[in-house]
C-alpha cells in the first residue's frame, strides 16, 4: 500500500481492486487506454511512447479479462492488466521493427516467451513500445519516419533514455503500469531512471530473451519497468524461470521473493565505493547520499568497498557489447546503412574497429571482474550507485530532424549501469527525488547473481524515502 498524500502513480493493486469490486471492468479500462493512445498521438508534441497498437486486439484481450473476473476464475495477479512490451520482441500481429525502418516487413505470426508468459497471464497488451534504433544508444532519439521522439513525460522537452525509451514513458505517463525492456547497457535502468519509474534488469539468463532480436548474446538481461517496486516484483515472479529455447537461464535457482517484505533491514550490509558513487552531477550526489542514510535509519549498515578497475569494465563492455551487435548485424550494416539513424551508423562503423584480440582481452576482464565481485558479495549483500550520473537531457530541434550522438553524454549515462550487464548481476532502480528543474533522479541497488529478492527488499524501504511523488505534466488517469 502505497500512502496518498497527493499524487501516487496508479499500479497493479489499483487495477485490482477496481476490478474486483466492480467499479471497473477490464473492458472498460481498454477502452479508456484506447482513447488515451488516440489522444497521445494527437496532443502536440505526440508522446509516441506507443508506436503500435491495435483497437481490437486490446478489446478482445480485454473482455476475455471480463469474462474471467465475472466468472471468478482469473489467472494471476497480471489477469487485466495493460502491459506494454518493447518493440525488440516479437508480439502477433505487430511488426518486429526494433525501432528500424527496414525490419519486420510482415506482421509477426509468433509471440516471443515473455510474450506469451504476459498472455497466459491474463495481461492486456496494449501494443509495442519505442525504442533507440537496434538499442545503439541511451537517449532514446529516433527520428525515422515510424517512430519518432518519444517524450519524457516529466519535461516533454527532455528525453526519456534508452534504448527501452517508450516502455518507460508509458509507464510514467499512466497509459500502462507495467512495459517490458531489454537490458545491454543499462537499457531498462536509464529510461526508467530519467522517467521517474522503477526499473529491474534480472540476472543475465534469468527471463528469457526468446523471441527478442539477439543483439548482444553476453551483456542483455530482460526486465520490467513499473511504478512501484511491489508491481515489479509480481512481474519478476511471473517471469523470472528457466525456458527450453533460452539456453542461458536453464540452470538458474528458483526464483523467491524471500523475505522481501521484512520489517526493516537489520543485518543488511550496503557496500559502497564512495569514490565511484561520487563521480555524477551534484544535484544526484546529493540527494542519492540522504537515501543512503535513510536505509542506515532503518537497520542496514553501509560498508565501504572497493571495486577494482572499473575503467577497464567500461571499455571492455563496450567491446563485448558493440563487438556483438556489429557480428550479430554485419548484414544489415552492408545491405541497409542507408535506411539507419546516423548514430546508429557511427555506432557500428566504430564496433568495426575492435579486433578478435580486443574481444578475447575485453572477456579476460570479464572473469576477472566476476571474481572480483564474488569477493565482494562474501562481505556485503548488496552495491548501492546512484542510477545515473545525470538528468535526462534536453531535446534540441536538430535531433528531431537528424537524430543525436554525443559519445560523453553516453559514456556518462552509462557509468554505473555497465558493471551489470558485464558481469551479469541483477540491479534495480528505484526514484528518489528530482532535481532543482523538476527531473527524476533515482538510486542503484545490485546484489549477487540470482539475488533479486534482496533487491526488491531494499527498493521497497527505498520507496519510502520519497516524501512526495510529483505528477508527470503528461499524465492519463486510465482508472478516472
């Protein structure tokens, strides 16, 4: 329960209980969301948090929903629930673009797994959302012709991050409580952060990426983004397990939520680098350094750590990340650079420098950084960062013409993402507080691999340093 002194995001609890008292059917809902996505593709500037989306699709998932809540036999706590998945998955019947203009000609005939586990869920899907060109950046910036910018809902003048740039604008703006991202190089964790929403990137393997365009086999997680750390840890337990086509998570442990809802966080020790922690704008450290104190007031202890040799972890994820997605997309580097954004072309020209020795080095640096971690973890249950190291950046009128590359503004926005993806541990981002010009700014928890109970458990004390939530100033009240 989430306390309402003024505004509070609406999240799968609301639903639920519309539903289940009556004042609401999920018909009733997906007509409302229907008229929002009109709406957000109207309003000046357009959204474009959803860039496909189907009428009767959503109707019909909807009133299978009502059917099943009349009849009491609903499926899971997701049953009616409006859920948005990034277009790096294939949904039936949309298009599998992945945020291009030349990808997925014909409509989809086959759902990806988290598709699918999100449909035998009972989940609505109320479309496909935006994203940064093959994820190839962190702002979220595609200005091709079936995309566009999506907003921040916050400053629509400002971006939203990337690459899972509509999923977490529609979830800030109120059009569903629950999207899906992919995760490479913080692209769940960025958008999230920049919109003021709750993001969880899983341990590597631990939601499957089938049916996802396989980018970059070694750094991508899958995660939710929600508006509350309890609405993420219902979709994580949905979605979190081993898939056969997904060879990566086979071997994980089960999945719990085990002591998530602990009264305070005695025994919990905080490891911070401070000197890593401090390298972000003012306005960040600033408020991200009161949030860990308030997690001291509540029983955890904070123990300084070291982490070694994080500028190799930088450049060595680069080389893994790009390395891949420029194998992966070789032969649409040589029969469709026309038709990429700029920065995607910059992007993939610069990956054709790396070499096989660069790449072998690059994953030397991996096991070592992984050893290096472990060790940690045998003294501190968890890392805390602040999310990132700045605010969502301005939109400029160029970009909405010819699109945006500023390698610093990248290279800062991914710093204390890319220790995760590396080496594969599970981190979540949780808002905090805004900056002076009303931005969100949000805070980093990662914990050991398969850990994510430990982190759902400190997001959710995390949730209550907040004194306020402040409304988007692009906000549908879909439940109203």
């Amino acid at each position: 329960d989430s306390s309402s002194n003024g505004f509070c995001f609406k999240g799968i609890k609301d639903y639920l209980d519309c539903y289940r008292s009556g004042k609401l059917t999920p018909s009733q809902v997906a007509k409302n969301i229907i008229a929002m996505l009109e709406d957000c593709d109207k309003s000046t500037p357009p959204l474009r948090a959803i860039v496909q989306w189907d009428q009767e699709q959503i109707m019909l998932m909807a009133e299978a929903s009502t059917a099943r809540y009349r009849n009491k036999c609903t499926l899971s706590y997701l049953d009616g629930i409006p859920v948005c998945l990034k277009e790096e998955f294939k949904v039936v019947p949309y298009h599998h673009r992945v945020g291009t203009v030349y990808l997925g000609t014909e409509p989809e005939t086959e759902d990806a797994t988290v598709t699918k586990k999100l449909r035998e869920a009972g989940a609505i899907v109320i479309g496909v959302s935006n994203m940064h060109e093959l994820g190839t950046g962190t702002t979220g910036c595609n200005p091709n012709r079936y995309h566009k910018i999506p907003r921040n809902p916050y400053e629509p003048n400002h971006f939203t991050g990337g690459s899972s740039s509509g999923s977490a604008a529609a979830v800030a703006a109120g059009l569903c409580p629950v999207a899906i991202g992919t995760d490479g190089g913080g692209s769940v964790r960025i958008p999230a952060s920049f919109c003021g929403v709750v993001g969880l990137k899983g341990t590597f393997g631990r939601i499957s990426c089938h049916g996802s365009l396989p980018l970059s086999y070694s750094t991508v997680s899958v995660g939710p983004i929600c508006t509350s750390v309890a609405d993420a840890a219902i979709v994580y337990s949905i979605l979190a397990e081993p898939d056969p086509l997904y060879p990566y998570g086979l071997k994980q442990p089960k999945a719990t939520l085990s002591g998530m809802c602990a009264p305070d966080l005695k025994g919990l020790k905080l490891g911070v680098d401070w000197t890593f922690f401090k390298a972000c704008d003012a306005e960040v450290l600033s408020i991200c350094e009161k949030a860990v104190q308030h997690l001291q007031s509540l029983g955890a202890s904070v123990v300084e750590v070291s982490l070694p040799e994080i500028e190799e972890v930088r450049v060595a994820h680069v080389i893994c990340i790009l390395s891949e997605m420029r194998d992966f997309l070789q032969p649409d580097f040589n029969k469709h650079f026309q038709e990429m954004n700029l920065d995607t072309r910059a992007n993939l020209a610069l990956a054709s420098q790396f070499t096989a020795l660069d790449y072998i080095t690059a994953n030397r640096q991996r096991t070592r950084s992984m050893r290096f971690l472990q060790e940690v973890f045998t003294t501190v249950n968890c890392i805390l960062t602040p999310a990132v190291a700045c605010t969502a950046p301005r939109i400029y009128e160029s970009d909405l013409l010819t699109g945006s590359s500023d390698m610093s503004f990248t290279v800062r926005s991914m710093r204390f993402v890319q220790l995760g993806n590396f080496t594969g541990i599970p981190g979540l981002v949780v808002p905090i507080g805004y900056s002076t010009a009303g931005l969100p700014i949000s805070i980093q928890v990662m914990a050991k691999w398969w850990d994510e109970a430990v982190l759902l458990r400190i997001g959710l004390k995390l949730e209550q340093f907040r004194y306020q939530t402040k409304k988007p100033s692009i906000y549908y009240d879909i439940l109203a």
